[in-house]
C-alpha cells in the first residue's frame, strides 16, 4: 500500500506536531504547516527519524495568498494528491464578554474557523485525487459547550463544527470523508501564559489526541465526529 500523503495545519507543536510523528512512524509522507519556520524544521526532523518523509510549509492560515503557496509546495511533495488534511492551527484565549475587542474575536475566528474554510478550499483539488481521503477538523469539547471568558473561542469552535458537518454532505458524493475530533483540555503550549487555574496534570497529552487522529483514517463512514477519552485517573 502507498504511503499516506498528510497535510497537517499548526504542525510546528502540541497536537500537530504529535500527529504528524504518529502518521510518520506508519510511513507517511506529512506535510507540516505552521508559522514559525523554525519549529517546522525541528519537525521535519523527527518525521524522518520516526520512519517518514516530511516537507516544512510555512502558512499562516489567515493569509489567502500564504495558504495558496504552501498548499502548492504540499502537492508538489506529494506529487499531487492529498489523502489527509488535518485542520488543526488554532488559538485559545480566555477574555470576558465586555472585555472583549474586535480584534481579539476577528483573530479567534479567523485563525480557528475560517483559516479551515481557507486551507480546505485551496486543498480540494488534491483531496479529490488523493486515497482513503479524510479532512479531520481538531475542534474542541467547547464546540459543544459554553465555558466562562469562551464567547469567540466556542463559537469558533462551534463553526468548526458546523463546518464539518456541512461540508461532510458537500463532499460525500467526491469521495471524500469530513471527521470532526473533540480533544478535552490537552497539555500543549496554548495553555501557555493563558489566566485560570489549570491543572495540566489531568490534561490529556498531545500524543493520546494525535492517536485519536490518526484513527480517524481508518474509521468507517458511519464516524463522523470522534471524542477524545480523558486520560486514565482523570
């Protein structure tokens, strides 16, 4: 069987960093996109020594024009066809409704929603020409539930759920399966310097929801949207 061909969004750390070693211990060929150039190469590195190959794509998943060319740069790696996408860059913030500015909602929907819309539509091409073709969107247990200081990052994420399961029916008839995955509080770096009271220990860890991720692929039809169990004694 032929490698999979991965394009994995916010791959530079946390979750995406973590599948991107998951699918390249299996042989992939992972695409990993990101911001900051330097973590990406750090990335690429592991895939290969995990047992991959990998390619750094530099996006930032707001910019329309960035996006373009690092989806050209994937499909050049790959050859063409993408089999899976995994919409993963996101931010996180917690910030009250009457200290909310626009700027802050702009950026938390436009990072965690529409840069999915973006990378998605620029990638359909290759995801019609790719195998065992998935597009798995990492929402959020806040794409089902309301938390304190949480207006624009749930209703990103419940966008992103929305999206999912309207864009599941669009592409249906391609071939084309849409799985939506909700990771609990996860350990990574977005908890970072982030107020509340966070108790990180009983946080899942990015690699218990990289395996969550990883499953999606070889799921049925019948999963569309996979929750990701809380760790064991949480």
């Amino acid at each position: 069987m032929a490698p999979l061909r991965v394009l994995i969004t916010g791959g530079g750390r946390g979750i995406g960093r973590a599948a991107a070693l998951r699918f390249a211990k299996e042989g992939a060929h992972v695409v990993v996109a990101a911001r900051t150039s330097g973590e990406l190469d750090d990335v690429v590195a592991e895939i290969e020594a995990a047992g991959g190959k990998g390619l750094a794509a530099q996006m930032n998943v707001t910019d329309l024009g960035s996006v373009e060319a690092a989806v050209w740069r994937a499909t050049e790696f790959t050859e063409g066809p993408i089999d899976v996408l995994v919409n993963n860059a996101g931010v996180f913030d917690v910030v009250p409704f009457d200290k909310m500015g626009h700027k802050a909602w702009s950026k938390m929907i436009d990072v965690n929603l529409t840069g999915a819309y973006y990378v998605t539509q620029e990638s359909l091409g290759a995801l019609e020409d790719g195998e065992r073709t998935v597009v798995i969107n990492v929402a959020s247990g806040a794409a089902k539930q309301g938390f304190p200081g949480n207006t624009a990052y749930c209703a990103s994420k419940y966008g992103l759920k929305g999206f999912g399961d309207a864009l599941r029916i669009d592409l249906a008839e391609k071939g084309i399966r849409v799985v939506t995955v909700y990771p609990r509080g996860t350990d990574t770096a977005i908890f970072d310097g982030v107020p509340g009271d966070w108790d990180r220990s009983k946080m899942n860890t990015a690699e218990e929801v990289a395996e969550v991720i990883f499953s999606a692929v070889s799921a049925g039809d019948e999963v569309t949207d996979i929750d990701v169990p809380p760790p064991a004694g949480a």
